[in-house]
C-alpha cells in the first residue's frame, strides 16, 4: 500500500499496546461512605483479577521471547 511495509508497523503497534494494558497498575477504587456488604467477596475478585492479568502478562512475554528467538532462527 503506497509503497510501504504496513503490516511490520501494525503488528508492533499492537504488541505495544498488548504489554501496555498488561503492564497497566490496576486503578485504586475511590473511597466512599458506603458500606461494603461482602468484604471477602471483593477481596477475591481482586485477587482472582491480578492473577489473571499476571498470568495474560508472563504468556505474552514468553510468547514475544519465542517470536524474538523464531525470527533469528
């Protein structure tokens, strides 16, 4: 298209914006006056939450690593 390598370009803009939004700290909820019904609840969420962002976040790094080593190979 015109003369140039688009898909090089696209593919990068994507794996940048991969590692961005996986790399992206999690935004701290605001504080309010109401209570919280199910505490223990919440907790887990979150927990479940960061885990599932740390393991998308370690299989896209080694996915990356592995293309790294495919295109010297």
């Amino acid at each position: 298209m015109w003369g140039a390598y688009w898909i090089p370009f696209l593919f990068v803009a994507i794996i940048f914006a991969l590692i961005l939004s996986a790399a992206a700290a999690a935004v701290p909820e605001e504080e309010t006056t109401v209570e919280r019904v199910d505490e223990q609840r919440l907790e887990k969420e979150e927990r479940a939450t960061t885990a599932t962002l740390g393991i998308f976040f370690w299989i896209l790094m080694v996915v990356l690593i592995i293309a790294i080593i495919a295109s010297y190979v």
